[in-house]
C-alpha cells in the first residue's frame, strides 16, 4: 500500500535498514514512556549545528531515560 504519511521517508529508510537484521522487535511505548527522545530533539535544536553524544548527555536526558526505563522493564 502507499504511504501517504509525513514520515514516509523515515518508515522508508527503517524498512531497508530492518532487511539487515536477521530479527527485530518493535513495541508500543506510550508517549510517558518516550520522555527521553523528547528531551534529546530539544536539546538538538538549542544545540542547531552540534551533534548529539552520550557522552555530554545532560542531566534532564539522563532523568528522563531512567524514568522511561520504568515504562520498557517488565514488573
């Protein structure tokens, strides 16, 4: 079927990347459970021409990962 989507050139790019995989998982994660992607597009854009590393992870990335955490590891 056609995707008509505004990410159609990202669900694109992700369906060539998945034929590398001998296996993979996708789940639903509410959008409390997603708190860090969040975060780190912010900080991105403060940060316009910088990449993103780990490494310099600020502290709110840092406090939203371990609460995502709580929604991804099961009880």
């Amino acid at each position: 079927e056609i995707d008509l989507s505004k990410i159609n050139s990202f669900t694109c790019y992700v369906k060539r990347l998945l034929k590398r995989f001998i296996s993979c998982r996708f789940e639903f994660i509410t959008r409390n459970g997603n708190q860090t992607a969040h975060a780190m597009a912010s900080e991105r854009m403060l940060r316009q021409g910088e990449a993103f590393l780990v490494e310099d992870a600020s502290s709110l990335i840092l406090n939203s990962a371990a609460i995502d955490r709580q929604y991804m590891d099961p009880p």
